[in-house]
C-alpha cells in the first residue's frame, strides 16, 4: 500500500466510525427512550418530521409506542410547554429519562423552536413553538373605599364578627373574624357571596340585590341593610386586613 493509500484508509475507517458513533463515549449506544403521543399528535406528521432531526444530531434512538402503553415520556397535557398547534398547548413529559430529558430541552432551544416551526403541510404551519403562556393576574384591586370599609363593616358586621381591634371585645365569639377569613385562600368569592352564604340570608338585605324577606319569615334579628357599594367599599377593607396568623402555613377552612 502506497503512504497515501495508507492515510486515505485510516481516515476511512475514523469516518467509519464516527458513523456509527463508535467514536462519542461509551454510554452512547444507550442513548435511547420510547415516546407515546395522542394520536391527534401522531397523525399530524409532526414527530415523524422533528424526531428524526433530533436523533441524527444526537444518536438517540426514539422508539414511538401505541398511545397510552407505557413509555419514558409522553406528549400531551402534562409536563413542559412544548408547542402549539390544531387548537391544544401540547405538553411534554419526559419523565425521568436523561434522554428525553435532553430532548425537551432541544425542544425548547432555538434549534429545536424552529425545527417545530418549520414543520409544514401543503405550505402552511400547523404548530408554533411561541406558546402564549397567560399570565396570571395576582393583584387584585377593589375600587371601593377602604375606610368607608371599615365602617360598614364595624355597623353591619361587627356585632357579630370581629373586624379589627376596634370590635374585639363585643363580637360573637364563636363567628370566625375578619382577620380568620381572609387567610382562606377564596376569601374574595366568600366576601362578595356572604350575602348568600349562612347564616346571612336570613338577615341581610342588599339593595336591588337580594330579594325581599318573606313576609312570613321575617328576619329574627335586627336586618343588615346595605347595598353592593358598601360591600366593595367592605372587599376594599378586607383585603387590606393582614391575615391571622394562625401558627401554621395558611389553611382553607376547605382543606
Ligand atoms: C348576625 C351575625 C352575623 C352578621 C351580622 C354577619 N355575619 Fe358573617 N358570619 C356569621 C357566622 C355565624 C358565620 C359562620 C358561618 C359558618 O361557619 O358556617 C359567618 C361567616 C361569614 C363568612 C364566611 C362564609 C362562608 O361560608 O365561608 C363571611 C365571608 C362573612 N361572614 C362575611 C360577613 C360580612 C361581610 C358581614 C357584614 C356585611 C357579615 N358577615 C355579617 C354571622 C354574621
């Protein structure tokens, strides 16, 4: 064999064996992890587009099983955002394979986003990597009047709840305070429903709001007469009302 036939075959075989990944370390035959989609998913063409692209870039060799056998990972509601597309968010669980690990972080990557975005039938796109992911609004304002608030709530609620420190004192005691109610997590839904909530129906008149007592039942203690102003004025005070610190992490009455 001449010198040059000597190097060609050489870097043959180095060619040969980057191929087949001889080359990359040891654990590389391993790379591998089975997937199960919704049909929907499958059907659309997508995987058959993206999955070979990422196998050939990292050697992994993903196995697509029947919807709903077992598997390592799976697409559908559960999991990381992965893409948009045919009206549903699909999600991406790759449960804990470092492979499919590694795939939803390609996934996730520019190169991943744009192999997702490219993918086309009869020249339009049917998925898109910009997911809009909604944000959720905390913050939540009551356009009442907070003071105005507080005395509502110390006229019409506090002979029987304990509003703040003012009322401590000539409340009843068994009636959870202000400060109880507003560490439940839906003490808004609460506040804006008390009206409807027991004990108060019996007793609690809202202008244009609540229907007039039954004539034949009326209420048995002195009504609470007040209209849906006073009560944003009252969800204004509320929430500004530091919730009790009970010793413990914030618990529902519902939980
Ligand atoms: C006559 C007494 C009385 C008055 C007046 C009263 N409440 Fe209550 N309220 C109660 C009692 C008793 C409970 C506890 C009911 C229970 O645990 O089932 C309660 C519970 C509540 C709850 C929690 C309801 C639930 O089911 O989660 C809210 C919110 C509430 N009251 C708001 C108010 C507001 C606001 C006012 C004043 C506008 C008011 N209450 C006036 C007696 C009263």
């Amino acid at each position: 064999m001449t010198a040059i036939g000597k190097h060609l075959s050489f870097w043959m075989t180095v060619l040969a064996l980057t191929a087949f990944g001889l080359t990359a370390p040891a654990q590389a035959q391993d790379k591998t992890f089975t997937l199960t989609a919704p049909d929907a998913l499958v059907d659309s063409g997508l995987l058959k587009f993206i999955l070979p692209r990422f196998s050939l870039k990292t050697q992994t060799r993903i196995t697509l099983a029947e919807p709903g056998a077992a598997a390592d990972a799976q697409f559908g509601s559960i999991g990381m955002v992965a893409f948009q597309g045919l009206d549903t968010v699909w999600k991406f669980d790759p449960g804990d394979d470092p492979d499919a690990q590694r795939f939803a972080d390609w996934l996730r990557s520019d190169v991943g986003r744009n192999t997702v975005d490219s993918y086309q039938v009869d020249g339009a796109q049917l998925f898109t990597s910009q997911v809009e992911v909604k944000k959720v609004v905390v913050e939540i304002t009551y356009d009442g009047d907070a003071l105005r608030g507080e005395e509502a709530s110390l006229s019409h609620c506090g002979r029987c709840h304990v509003v703040n420190d003012k009322n401590r004192m000539n409340s009843i005691g068994s009636t959870p305070s202000f400060a109880v109610l507003r560490t439940l997590r839906d003490w808004e839904d609460r506040f804006q429903a008390f009206y409807v909530l027991n004990p108060h129906p019996a007793f609690t008149q809202i202008t244009d709001v609540t229907e007039p007592f039954d004539a034949t039942r009326p209420s048995p203690i002195a009504a609470v007469e007040m209209t849906l102003d006073d009560l944003e004025n009252i969800m204004a005070f509320v929430q500004g009302i530091p919730p009790a610190d009970l010793g413990r992490p914030v618990q529902s009455m519902q939980d």
